[in-house]
C-alpha cells in the first residue's frame, strides 16, 4: 500500500508522518484490497483537518474530521474510515452470499 501525505498550511514532521503512516497500516490488517491511500492534513485558522481517500479494488472511501488536536483529528479520520472499510467487506461478503443463494434456487 502507497501512502501519500499532504499538508496544507501544516509542516508534515516525522513524528506526525509516523503517525498517519501507523494508522493507515493498522486500517489496512482489516482490508488488505488497499492500493493506495491519499491523506491531506490541513489547518484553517483554529482548525485542525485531516482527510482522508482509499483506493481500493471495488471502489474509494474518503472521510474527513477535524479537531483542535491534529491528532485528535486523525484518530477521528481513522475511526471513520475503519467503520467505512468493515461496511464495505460485509457488502462484498454478503453480495458473493447472496449470488450462490440465488444460483441455488434457480437449479431447485
């Protein structure tokens, strides 16, 4: 998976890197489809903004957040898109269920 990190008004520091770069990998053991991710950290005056795209196969999730804390931001980007990704595996999940099931009942 290919991490691309922006900042927009912010100094992307290595600490801050780390940071996202261990939260997108974490997010990443649940979902391993990833080809790559695209975050933008930004600051509007007292804002603090982080967003977020996946790219993976079967589509994109994008979610945004913002704190006063960037890394309160971050986490909250994080958490939202691990509800997005685990929505999407039960999509996929179910859609291949539903398929044999249908298959199933035209043979009977």
């Amino acid at each position: 998976m290919q991490i691309d990190l922006t900042g927009h008004h912010v100094e992307i520091t290595t600490p801050l890197r780390d940071y996202v770069n261990n939260k997108m990998e974490r997010l990443e053991r649940h979902f391993d489809h990833v080809t790559n991710v695209h975050v933008i950290l930004s600051v509007e005056k007292l804002r603090q903004k982080a967003e977020a795209t996946f790219h993976l196969s079967g589509g994109n999730l994008f979610a945004d957040a913002q704190d006063e804390d960037m890394y309160a931001a971050i986490d909250a980007m994080t958490y939202k898109l691990d509800r997005q990704i685990k929505k999407h595996k039960e999509k996929m999940k179910d859609h291949h269920r539903s398929e044999g099931a249908q298959i199933k009942q035209s043979h009977s």
